[in-house]
C-alpha cells in the first residue's frame, strides 16, 4: 500500500467570517452537502508550508448551487467568482475533515482552511504558529 502524502500547514488566526457564514441559515446544511461530514461552524486557518496542486481538489462554484458570498462584507477586496476547490482530508492521522481553498484569498496555493466534525484547535490544542499535519482522503 502507498503510503499517502502528508501536507503541513501553520495555524494562523482568521477573521471569524467562517463561523458567522456556516451559522447562516442552510450553511451547516450545504456543508454536510459539500463534504460528507457533520462540521462544526468555523474553520481552522493554515498556511501550508509548500504550494498545494489544486488539481487535486475538486471545485465548487457557489452561483452553481445557490450560495452567496459577498466578500466585501467580510473586508476582503475581491471581485472575481466565488467559490472553493475542497477535497475530504484526515488531519492528524485521526479527525476527519475537509480542506478547503476559497479564490478570494491571498495566495491561492498556500491560504488553506479545514473545516470539521471536531473543533480541531482544541483537539490538538493548537495555537497560532504550531504545524498541522493532513492526508487527502481517497
């Protein structure tokens, strides 16, 4: 068996506009659409410490299944199409999640999100600064 590739990221502080979208109603709900898991309103921000292939991913065009986002409301200045490139991962070799990479962000290759059945922060008592580690889920 091939063992699988395992991707690093640095937990860094976000503005908190993943937990105020996911609240909004049917956020949770899309969610659990999108990636197979129960996840928990917000997201844990990372920085990956080498570029991702975002061919490896899978791409969701909000407008194609109804969601908005306004990025402006987030203070974010973008104003290109939204949406995510997403792909189930396991993080620390135990907690099921979802990578997610949103074109809005800075840096397309490294600015990474997990989102999760388990707020991960606290599970692996992490802080800003510390290294997570994650597989792609087949």
């Amino acid at each position: 068996m091939e063992k699988k590739q395992i991707y690093r990221g640095t937990v860094r502080t976000g503005r908190g506009g993943g937990a105020a979208e996911m609240s909004r109603p049917g956020g949770l709900e899309g969610f659990k659409q999108l990636t197979g898991l129960a996840v928990l309103p917000g997201t844990l921000n990372i920085d990956l410490t080498e570029p991702f292939d975002l061919s490896l991913l899978k791409y969701l065009k909000f407008a194609d299944v109804g969601w908005e986002f306004d990025p402006a409301a987030q203070g974010i200045k973008y104003d290109g199409e939204t949406g995510a490139y997403y792909r189930r991962a396991t993080v620390a070799e135990q907690y099921p999640a979802c990578v997610l990479v949103f074109t809005w962000v800075t840096n397309i290759h490294t600015d990474s999100e997990l989102v999760s059945p388990h707020h991960l922060r606290t599970a692996l008592n992490l802080e800003d600064g510390d290294t997570v580690e994650f597989t792609l889920d087949d």
